[in-house]
C-alpha cells in the first residue's frame, strides 16, 4: 500500500540530514522532491502544489526542537498536512433512521457488490444491526447471483425479484420489505457502467429521489488515479453524495484517488477495502494512513485486527496451556488460522513500524501458511499434543506425508519452539502489562 510513494517521500527528507535548521534553501530541495512524490503517485498537480506550499510556510524559519531534527520536523509537519489532505478526522456513517436506508453507486468493477456485503458483515460485527441487501443491478449478467452468493457469505438477508426491471420499484420495494421484516439497515446495490453516461446517471438519481437515502456512498478503485477523482467528481455533482469508498487498496495503487479525492469533492473517505476476503474492510482514519505512507507504520490498527480476529476464550485456554508447558500444535494451527483472518500478510507487517519500507521489495506469499497446516495435518493427533514426540524418523514420515522437505519440518518445528517461548515470555512482567494495555484499546 503507497510503497512507491513512501519511499520518493523517505528519499526527499534524506535532503535535511545533516542540517541543523530549516532553512529556505533546504526546504525548497526537499519539497521539490516531495511533490515530485505527489505528482508520480498521480496526485493532482494544483493539489500537490498547494500542499508543498503550505508544508513550506510552516516549516520556515521554525527551529529544531529539542527531541527533533530537521528532517524529523519537517515529517512531523508533513504528516500533519497529509492528515488534512485526506480529512483530517475519521467520519462515521448515519444509522439514525429505521430503516437506515446506504445507497451504493458507482462504475461497473468498482467493487460495490463486494463493498455492500462488505458493509453488510461490519455493521452485523460492529454495530449489531440485522442489515438486508437490495439487488437493484438488473442488467449486468450474473449481478444479482452475484449478490446472493455475497449475501450468504456474510450471512445476510437479500431482497431480489428477477422479474421487476425497474429498479425504483425494486429498491423501494426492499425498503418495504426491510420494515416488515425487522430489518435496521438497508443496502442498495445499484448498477453501474463502464463509464459516466447519461443512462447511467439519470437512474442512480432516479433511485435516489425514490429512496432518499440516510447515506450515499460512492465506491471507486483507487487503482484508477485521477480517473477515480474525476468519476467522483461526477456522481458528486448530481448526487451529492455522503463519503467516498475506496477498494483494491491492497493492490499496485499508486494513492492519488486517496490523496486528491477529498480536496476535489470535499467528501470523506470513510471506509477501504483491503483485500478480497470479506473482513478486509477498514474504516479510514486520515492520521493512521498518514503514518503509513510516511513508514510510521499503524500500530493500533494492528491491535484493533488481533482483537477483532482472535478469540478471548480460546486465548485463555492457550494462556494455560502455556503455564503448563501443554501447548501443541493443534494450538499452533489454530493461532496461524486467526492470523489469516487478519488480512493480507504484507499488509499486517506495514502495520509494525520500520517494517515497511524493510519489505517493500520482498513478496509476501498469503498461502505460505498452507504448507505449515499441511505438515502439521501430517502428524498424528499424539504428536500434534505433545511436540517432544518428534524424532528424526517421524519428522522424515511427516514430510513425506505433506510433500515437503524434511528441512522444511526442521524449520516449522523450531518457528513452533520459539512461538511457544515467546508467549510464555509474554505471560509474566511486561509481557503481561503490554497485552493488558493492548486489551485497554478495546
């Protein structure tokens, strides 16, 4: 996520080091180096202009503080503006109405159907409402099985009728009946095109009169640029809409949708979409992507992932195994496979400061883990309780068993040892105290 532009930015303040003050020389080398940034991530030219000067004016003449250097300053300054530039504070979504009726749009391959089963599981795992889905797409092919199949992974309810090709009547019959049905959110899933047309627009505004909706929102693929800006721009200017989606922000983005997209519309990012799996959809907060993008990484963000993703009684259970030297590998395994449901593996290890810009270069497969619950599937249920088992002929069955090397067992068997020391070591003095402030969080 923003690797490229991390690193042009960590590059331009490398200008500072070894200076003992801002001075207009210096800072004008650096900015010119930061805008380059801004421009080759595809940020729009006004707004990257804009920004460097506003990063200038307050960078002059400011001393080093005690704590700070150059460089350190003029990040911290920058950090703030790129805080600003995507909106300064975290924006939530109106729930207030019965049914709170969010109204999808935009372009064909945006994501929106995703995003809306996305949506649907949030609010059922945050907010606890009993959300429903509103098929509304009813001319590309496969849209509305594509909803059903959404719907049932999430496990929401759906309102579809493959007969009706209106679809006002069909989202205002959804609303309909969402009410009878005891239904607190209502999510309209509307269709899209290849491009901003004249069809297109005139019947997400039909919807939108129709329904009149607590929330719009326009999803976008932050992989299309300014293109994505620009799109918003238009549907913004018809439907003015609520806050801004941006999905694929996993993928090879160079982050000019996220940075300019605020400025053009002055609308809110509200949520992001970071991987495929149905999880992976964070709420935006400008300051936490800010750090980000300038290496700082996100610790709580990281936190806030484990706490939703791992499971506080079966922690207990593990917390006594290990004070009892009980812990196996089934234990093992079933920690790997609460860390899976945390997300994109590269994009956890961005969340550790300084590990970023480290990894930025190296590919991160998200399957490694299956070749370690393979050789673990290849022990028996002794072995896996109680680890001590394993010798050299167990260990050349259990690589042949998964397909592996035995030097590959070797390896997994000592990650397994170092794990099971780790958290003991994490069970007694700051150990204890840390996973008692990360649990603070909550």
């Amino acid at each position: 996520m923003f690797d490229n532009l991390s690193g042009k930015l960590d590059k331009a303040f490398q200008v500072l080091k070894g200076h003992g003050k801002i001075t207009e020389i210096n800072v004008a080398e650096t900015l010119k180096e930061v805008r380059r940034a801004l421009l080759d991530a595809d940020v729009n030219f006004k707004i990257a202009k804009d920004f460097t000067k506003r990063v200038k004016e307050k960078a002059l003449g400011q001393e080093v503080l005690t704590t700070l250097n150059p460089g350190q300053l003029l990040v911290k300054i920058v950090k703030d503006e790129l805080t600003e530039l995507m909106g300064g504070e975290v924006a939530g979504v109106n729930l207030s109405s019965k049914p709170s009726v969010i109204l999808m749009s935009g372009l064909q391959g945006s994501g929106k159907t995703t995003f809306s089963g996305k949506l649907a599981l949030h609010l059922k795992n945050k907010k606890s409402k009993n959300p429903l889905l509103v098929a509304c797409d009813v001319y590309r092919p496969a849209a509305i099985d594509q909803l059903t199949i959404v719907a049932d992974q999430v496990g929401a309810a759906i309102y579809k009728d493959t007969e009706e090709k209106n679809p006002v009547k069909i989202a205002q019959a959804g609303i309909a009946y969402a009410k009878a049905n005891k239904h607190d959110v209502v999510i309209v899933d509307t269709a899209g095109r290849l491009a901003v047309d004249e069809v297109l627009m005139k019947e997400i505004s039909e919807i939108h009169k129709a329904v009149n909706p607590d929330e719009t929102l326009f999803v976008v693929d932050s992989m299309t640029g300014q293109d994505a800006v620009n799109t918003a721009k238009a549907f913004n200017d018809l439907l003015n809409f609520d806050g801004v989606i941006l999905t694929k922000l996993d993928g090879d983005t160079r982050g000019g949708a996220a940075l300019s997209i605020k400025t053009v519309v002055n609308k809110p990012i509200k949520f992001i979409g970071t991987g495929e799996k149905m999880e992976a959809l964070d709420v935006f907060y400008p300051d936490r992507m800010a750090d980000r993008i300038l290496g700082m990484g996100d610790v709580v963000s990281l936190v806030e992932r484990a706490q939703e993703q791992f499971d506080q009684e079966e922690a207990r259970k593990i917390s006594k195994k290990i004070a009892k030297n009980q812990f196996g590998f089934d234990d093992f395994l079933s920690q790997i496979q609460q860390v899976k449901k945390m997300g994109n593996m590269k994009d956890l290890m961005g969340m550790i400061p300084g590990v970023g810009k480290a990894i930025k270069d190296v590919d991160i497969d998200d399957d490694a883990f299956k070749y370690i619950e393979a050789m673990i599937g290849s022990m028996t249920p002794k072995e896996r309780s109680n680890p001590d088992l394993l010798n050299m002929n167990r260990k050349k069955r259990i690589a042949k068993g998964s397909g592996r090397d035995l030097s590959e067992v070797n390896q997994m068997v000592k990650q397994f040892h170092q794990m099971s020391k780790m958290m003991k070591m994490m069970q007694g003095g700051k150990g204890k105290q840390m996973m008692q402030m990360m649990q603070g969080l909550r």
